[in-house]
C-alpha cells in the first residue's frame, strides 16, 4: 500500500470503519512509514481536541426574525390564478397528446440522474464508502467489475497525466448498478461513474454544476460517463479529455 492510498483511509481507520483485510493493510503501512505514523497521530491528536471542545453556538433570536421577515408572505389563490392553474393544465394535456411532453421528461430524466450522479458521489466521501477495490493497478480494477455488471468499464492508468487511479466500487443511480472508477488529483477525488447505453452514438463533453460539484459528462462506444468532482471546471474537463483519448487508445 502506497502513501497516497494510506492517506485517503486513515479517517476510516480512527473511526473503526474500515474492514480487518484493510485495517491490516493500512497499519502494516504505518508501521514503517514515519510520515503516515505521524499523520495518523496528528488526525487522532485533532479529533480528541474537536471531541473536547464546546462548539455549539446558540443562534440569537433576532436572527430568527430576521429570517422570518425575509421570506415571503404566503397568500390564498385568488380566482384568475385559479383559472391559470387550469389553462396550464389544459395546455399540458394538449402538448402530451402530441407527444411532445416526452422531450420535457428526457429533460428532466437527464436533470435528475445528474442529481443521483451527485449524490452517489457524496456518499462515496464518507469514511469507507469510496472503494469496493482499492489498487492504483488498471489491470487489478477493471477485472474486478467483471461478472457485476453487463459490461466492464474501461480503466485506464493516469497517473503520469496527473491523476492517480485508487479503485473502482459499484454504485446504484437511477435504481441501476453502475460502475465508479475513482481518482484523485492532489487532495481532490473524482468520481467516473459509467453505465451502459442502448446508444452507440457520440455525445461529447459537457459541463455541469450541481451543489457546487462540477459535472462532466459524455457518451462514446454504447457507454454514458458522469465525471463528478470539486476539482476545478478547466482541471475536471483537462480529466475527461485524457481519460477519452486514453480509453480510445486502449479499445481492441
């Protein structure tokens, strides 16, 4: 085990969430490692002083009618609101006989996979949840989806591009199982989610941000790809551009 892979468990190591095959790994690490011993002392050094600390802050109550004031007055439908409500729906029902309605809820499908996409991603930053295979080696982590899903994403290695591959683990979006290849760019993780499309048609990049992630996605050889990250806008499309290029070349 590397330092670089130390580093991202020793939070789940302190808090008792780590697995014994990864916990052993972790401390026969430290055990020769000065570095790490001394960041894991430093981490567990900074709990305690958190745990012992009284951090909670009652909020004043001007605060609260500050923030009561600011929000706005709710008032009862009057009747040309009502009949609003009603021409819409009458609207809507047109639009849906013409089929046309399917183009808004492609639309909002699209809005709200990415919202899964994001939310996947938070959970994998808890302690623990980032990784089902934990290696920087393409050829442990790509074989390691084989037989879980119906078709393996491509892994390719980026580290001399600048972005250190750490493992892959399996996720749920839109109630399906996808693959996660996971990286990292100094202290930034970045999430590759891919799943399969019935589309063999390219789509190329293109940017997101959702609560303040950025979001990279683009569909290539029956693939959908969701790059997820707080890495910088410019940085996470320099990513999604290289592992493309790499990916291509190492397709048969």
């Amino acid at each position: 085990m590397t330092c670089e892979e130390t580093e991202i468990l020793l939070h789940a190591l302190i808090d008792d969430e780590l697995d014994a095959g990864h916990a052993r790994a972790v401390e026969d690490h430290i055990a020769g490692c000065p570095r790490c011993a001394a960041q894991l002392l430093a981490y567990r050094e900074m709990s305690k002083t958190v745990a012992g600390a009284d951090l909670r802050y009652p909020a004043p109550p001007e605060l609260r009618r500050r923030i009561e004031a600011s929000l706005p007055k709710t008032q009862a439908p009057n009747r040309r609101a009502v009949l609003r409500g009603f021409a819409m729906g009458s609207a809507v029902s047109a639009i849906a006989a013409t089929g046309l309605i399917a183009i808004v809820l492609r639309a909002d499908d699209e809005q709200r996979i990415m919202s899964e996409v994001v939310s996947a991603h938070l959970r994998s930053l808890q302690a623990g949840h980032l990784t089902d295979v934990l290696s920087t080696d393409q050829h442990t982590v790509k074989p390691w989806f084989s037989g879980k899903l119906d078709v393996a994403p491509p892994v390719v290695d980026l580290t001399a591009q600048g972005f250190t591959l750490i493992g892959g683990r399996l996720d749920y979006v839109d109630t399906r199982p996808i693959g996660a290849i996971i990286y990292r760019r100094r202290s930034h993780v970045i999430n590759l989610f891919v799943a399969q499309t019935a589309s063999a048609q390219r789509h190329p990049a293109k940017p997101e941000t959702i609560q303040g992630f950025n979001i990279r996605r683009w569909s290539e050889r029956g693939l959908n790809y969701w790059a997820v990250s707080d890495l910088a806008a410019d940085e996470l499309a320099e990513f999604a551009d290289k592992f493309e290029a790499a990916s291509r070349t190492a397709a048969p």
